[in-house]
C-alpha cells in the first residue's frame, strides 16, 4: 500500500508540474507535444480550466488516484522526466527547497549502535571509539522518499557489512532535503552532493581516500555521482570507487542541467541497472554497467510498483555477505537474448561487492525471482534475515546523537 501510495504521488507531480508550467510559462514557445499524448491530455485539461494556481495536496492525491490505473509505468515516468526537463529549461520558477546542511548527519552503524555526527564535522566520526581507522569505509546514501530510521534496507545493508565485518559502515542521513515532491528532491542533488564531497574533503585528511567507497541508490545515485566529480575538483584526486545502485531516471538526462552520475566520477564507477526505462535510467553510464534481467523493466517476482528499482539494492547485498561475492555472474553483451543464445561468449565476471575493477562495457546476466536472488549461488548462500552482523542484545538502541 505505501508503494501505491508513492506512485500515486509521482502521478500527482506530474500533474503539478504541467501545471506549473501550463500557467507560468504559456506563451513562451515551449512544444508540450514531446511529453506524449498522455500527458498532453492532462496539459490540455488542466489548461481548459484556466489554472491560477498550484493545486492543493489534498486536490493532487484526490486527482492521481482517479488517474492511477490508467498509464503504464513507463509512459507515466516519461513524461514526468519530459515535464521535468521542460520545467528546468523554463527558467520560469526556481523550484529548489535549499538543503539544510545542519540537518544532515553520517550515521556510523555497528552492530549495536546507531551514532550520528553532523555532516559538517566528519572528524567527530573518525574520532569514536566504534570507528576503525584501520578498516575501510562505505558510505551509502540513499534515495527518495527513504526515512533513514525506518527504511529496513539501510539496517540490510549495515548488517550485511558488518557480517563481513571488513568495513566501517556509513549511513548519510540527507535530512529533508530529498524528501519533498521529487522534482524538487532531484534539483537539490547536485547541492547535496557538493556538502558531501566538502565533508569527504575533510574525512580525508583524516583517514586516506582510499578508503573510501560512495553507494547510492536512486537519487542517492546522483548525489554520490556529484559528490565525486566535486570531490576532484576540489582535491585534485578521485575517489576510488563509485556504486549507483539504479540511479534515478526522471529529471535526469545528459547534457541538461542534471546530467546526474556518470563515467569518471571515481576511478571506478559500476553501476545495477534494475528498473530501466522507469523509476532507473537504461542507459550506460559508468565504466561497467550491470543489467540482471536485461532491460526488462520488472525484475523476476516484482509484482508492486517500487518492487523492481529496490531489487538493484537486495542484489548488492547480497553479493556483501562472506560466501556470496560470486552470486552474479554476468557476460558482456549487447542484450540478455544475445546471452541465453550463445552470441557472446567472453570471460564471464561477477556482479556486486567483488567485481573485478579493471572491466568495462554493459554485462548481462539472469537472475532469480526470490533470494538467493544470484543464481550462481553456493548451497551454503546467506540470506535474510540472518544474524550474521547483528547485535546479540534483542533490542536494538536508540541512535546516539
């Protein structure tokens, strides 16, 4: 239900925003045409109206939910990235709810504490008696809509790395700042991802750059993306390593204001692909692209909305847990029918935690419907819930502030 309810609200942007730009930006020349004839009609209709306002919250669910039922995912999520172009190339209104960087916090997780030190002071983390300087560091970041407190993937990916127990594991809770309407949460990436490498600026003075490797997922894709490229421009050095976890399709497209992560923001950037076309982008954007399922949008026992875009996250920790790095194993390709056919037969590498830093070029790989999710999965596979990483006390503590 809170899946559909998001979905709902994506529709009702798309709405907001055409008619935002219906009644800010009529008469400018602008070609609604490219949004397809789906959200033509909404323009139309909204347009016939004569919008004076924006619409109430309560008018937008009211109307998204009338809507709901009858656009495919991909025709409703195209023309939310078309609308969203056309509201960035306006210049008509400047939509941005500033980051509040005093709102933002590293959370380190271990086993049996949540601590957080403020974004501004990444000094306070290396400095706590939980942190081990000597191990490395992951940073996840994660993606719209996400309430670091309540979303069980981001405890998934903290007990996962904690079972390995090789790695200092980083929650970047972003505060509000990506949790307002999503056009608006996209256009606050690039701002996010400018405090973070200031902070990576300074952590690094601290422990070496290294150490230290950047996850994102959806929009947190896209900030760790700008996170790296400023970090470069501000210390002259790349950053390592760079994951996108099925980085954010709408509002995102090359050579726009938003170009979001790509190739070249660390000295190695992978990328899962698992809802492509819709809530994730299909195209290739870093030194290796994965694609588990090809580029079918849904993955192997998604049936909900939201279902496909997580999928590239439970895949990545998976392959986290000792004895699952080999899980994936995918083939460069130029489809997943050129695999299932024998067309390509090159060396085969895996996916994940352990992929090999020196490929590149799209790999195509099939995957299960339930966990273990990779299908080169040992017998012995971890899979969740598990304890592997988690504290031997039943309850779990509040987070330290």
């Amino acid at each position: 239900m809170k899946l559909q309810l998001k979905f709902a609200k994506f529709i009702g942007e798309l709405i907001l925003i055409c008619a935002t730009i219906t009644s800010q930006v009529a008469g400018q020349g602008i070609n609604f045409n490219d949004f397809g004839n789906s959200a033509v009609n909404i323009i139309q209709g909204l347009s016939s109206q004569g919008i004076q306002e924006i619409p109430t919250p309560d008018k937008i669910f009211s109307t998204s939910i009338q809507v709901l039922f009858g656009f495919p995912e991909q025709v409703i999520f195209t023309a939310i990235n078309q609308a969203c172009s056309l509201f960035l190339a306006s210049g008509a209104i400047n939509p941005r709810v500033t980051p509040s960087v005093e709102k933002m916090h590293f959370q380190l997780r271990t086993p049996c504490k949540n601590i957080s030190v403020p974004l501004q002071q990444p000094e306070e983390l290396v400095n706590l008696e939980e942190f081990d300087i000597e191990k490395k560091v992951v940073i996840l970041v994660s993606g719209w809509g996400s309430d670091g407190n309540k979303s069980t993937y981001i405890q998934d990916f903290a007990d996962a790395f904690n079972c390995r127990g090789e790695h200092n594991f980083v929650y970047l809770n972003t505060g509000d700042s990506i949790q307002t309407l999503y056009s608006w949460s996209a256009f606050n990436t690039d701002e996010i991802g400018n405090i973070l490498a200031e902070s990576l600026q300074r952590l690094t003075q601290c422990i070496p750059v290294e150490n230290i490797h950047l996850i994102g997922h959806s929009l947190g894709a896209q900030i760790v993306g700008k996170a790296g490229r400023q970090y470069k421009e501000l210390t002259g050095q790349s950053l390592p390593r760079i994951t996108g976890l099925d980085p954010a399709n709408p509002c995102f497209n090359e050579g726009e204001q938003l170009s979001g992560i790509s190739r070249g923001d660390a000295t190695f950037v992978d990328i899962i692909h698992s809802n492509p076309g819709v809530l994730g982008k299909s195209q290739s954007l870093g030194d290796v692209d994965f694609y588990p399922n090809g580029k079918q949008a849904i993955q192997p026992g998604c049936v909900n909305f939201g279902c496909s875009h997580e999928r590239s996250m439970r895949y990545f920790i998976e392959t986290v847990y000792p004895v699952n790095e080999q899980n994936f194993v995918a083939k460069r390709c130029n489809s997943l029918d050129g695999i299932d056919n024998g067309r390509c037969n090159g060396p085969e590498h895996v996916m994940g935690y352990a992929v090999p830093h020196d490929i590149e070029g799209n790999y195509y790989l099939n995957v299960n419907g339930d966990q273990p999710y990779g299908q080169n999965a040992p017998a012995e596979a971890i899979v969740q819930p598990n304890q592997c990483g988690k504290c031997d006390n039943i309850e779990f503590p509040d987070d330290v502030n």
